[in-house]
C-alpha cells in the first residue's frame, strides 16, 4: 500500500477517489484551504494537510514525501455565468497551481504522479470515437487548459513521471448534474439549444474515482488516458433519463445560442460534439459498474432522492 497526497481531495471526483482509495488500503493526506474542507476530509478517514496550491507553503513538503501525487484541483468551473474574465482568471490560476505543486515534486522521490484534467481539451470530436492521439480541438473550458497543457508538457519532459487522465462529464450527486436534478424536482423548465443537441461524453463518478485508482496503478507513465462511458448520449438523452429515473415531467424549451450566450456565458454556451474511446483505458483491465447513463443515471438519482428526501 501507498503514500498518496491528493490536491482537490475534498472535491466532488476527488472525495469520492479518496473513499476508493482509503478502501484499498492506502494511507491518504489532502490538500485543505478551510476547516471545513480539513473536517470533511479527516471524516473519510484522510489525514488533511492545511494549504492553498495558489501559494508556495509547508505542504509542498508533504507532498515531496508521497510516494504518489494526485492532482485533481483546478479553480472552480461550474456555478452562475461563466464570463470570458473568469474564464481567463481559471486560466491563470490553473497554471499557478500547476507550477506551486509540480515543481514541489522535482527532486523528490515520487513515483508516480496523476495529473486530472478535462476533455474539453479534446474538443469537438466527430465520429468515429476518438481516442488519446487524436488533435485536440479545445472548445468550451479547453481553450483555457491549453497552457496548462503545455506546461504540463515541460514537467513530462524534465523527468517527472506523469500519468495524464481526462474525465468526461462527470456526473453523480454533486457539482453541475445535481443542479440538474434540483431543477427537475422544482419542476422549472430546461433551457436547450435551439437547432443542436450535443453530444457528451459522460462518466459516472464512482467510476471515474475507480478508474483513477485503477491507473495510478495500471497506467504506463507519459500516457494519457480518457475516461468516459462507451456510448456519448446526447444532451436530451440525459434530461430525458434524468426525468424517468425521477419520475417527473420533463419541460423543455430551445432557446438560441445569442441568448443562451447572454444566459450562461459563452464558454458554458460554447457546444461542441465528443465522441471519445475509452478503449485505452479498457486495455488496462478496468471494467466500468455503469458503462452509459442508463445504467448510471437511476443509481445516481436514487442516491441524490435519498439524500434529499426531505
């Protein structure tokens, strides 16, 4: 068993791999900013290390110490309008944070390091699925990752061994999709795209925190992998299974992109198409619990219903 420090294990994705992980035997320490965070992390049973990844601090020796580091933080990227100012603030903090932990890491005797990222650095994606070699297109919050991206890049390059992993749209009883669910149970109306339905790579996000555990160690470092389900639903699919499982109606109404840009901002309203492959992932011997939203979908509004019963 290992020495793991996470950064962003009080997350939605980064919560859940700690569970995973402290079930597999690993001993566990957690970037906190807050006490509240510090309390919810010592509550999994993971040791919570005090710090901020915007600011250089004892933590960065924590770190050096793990035998492996998991990098799951990013600033934050769902809730209200997402402006083009707080997009380029995502940008730059994202790399600050980069460069505070990565650079912790350089002479120290890590393993294996696991750098989170996101597929919106793949972009629009047409069909056939495409895999990890495939150029990226950067839409919505990808155009943003593409200097972490490649700073990332210069880290590989002066010897750190990186794994790279790329979550889907994760989903579960938390972040952007328990909006979703919040919304179906008050019974308001859905917005969608008038003219375009996209398609998205979905994950569930007990299965994402497994395939993370999986390729901390499975993974070949230097490689990138992709974690989605096998089959990209199309976004109404996902209200549509959302409204089933909850037993509720389902309203809906288009609205157009210059509306929806005014509503939500334009990198949220920035659609795009990703049909991706997990085969890669699939090779290394991971087998999905909910393979597409039919099966995840009902487990997850089951738990959210539980947990919101009242």
């Amino acid at each position: 068993m290992a020495r793991l420090f996470l950064a962003g294990g009080s997350g939605f994705i980064g919560s859940a791999f700690v569970r995973h992980a402290i079930a597999a035997g690993h001993t566990v320490q957690v970037l906190c900013r807050s006490e509240r965070s510090a309390a919810a992390v010592h509550a999994l049973g993971a040791q919570p290390v005090m710090g901020n990844l915007l600011e250089a601090g004892t933590w960065q020796a924590h770190a050096a110490q793990a035998e492996i580091v998991l990098h799951f933080a990013q600033p934050q990227t769902f809730g209200g309008r997402v402006s083009k100012a707080r997009a380029l603030r995502y940008e730059s903090e994202r790399q600050i944070m980069d460069r505070n932990l990565l650079s912790a890491l350089m002479h120290s005797a890590v393993q294996r390091i696991v750098y989170v990222s996101g597929t919106s650095y793949y972009g629009q994606q047409d069909l056939p699925p495409k895999d990890e070699t495939a150029k990226p297109n950067p839409r919505g919050w990808g155009p943003y990752i593409v200097k972490a991206m490649q700073q990332l890049e210069t880290f590989c390059a002066a010897g750190l061994p990186i794994i790279t992993v790329f979550p889907a749209s994760v989903y579960g009883a938390g972040s952007w999709y328990a909006e979703i669910l919040t919304s179906l149970k008050a019974g308001r109306v859905q917005l969608t795209a008038a003219r375009r339905d996209p398609t998205l790579a979905t994950v569930h996000v007990e299965d994402c925190a497994r395939a993370i555990l999986h390729l901390m160690e499975h993974g070949a470092t230097g490689e990138r992998y992709i974690i989605c389900d096998d089959r990209p639903p199309k976004y109404s699919e996902i209200l549509a299974q959302s409204a089933q499982a909850m037993n509720v109606p389902l309203k809906t109404r288009a609205v157009p992109l210059w509306l929806g840009r005014l509503i939500v901002g334009p990198v949220i309203a920035d659609l795009y198409d990703a049909h991706l492959s997990n085969a890669r992932l699939r090779s290394t011997g991971f087998r999905f619990q909910f393979p597409t939203i039919e099966q995840g979908i009902p487990d997850v509004v089951r738990t959210w219903l539980t947990t919101h019963a009242h």
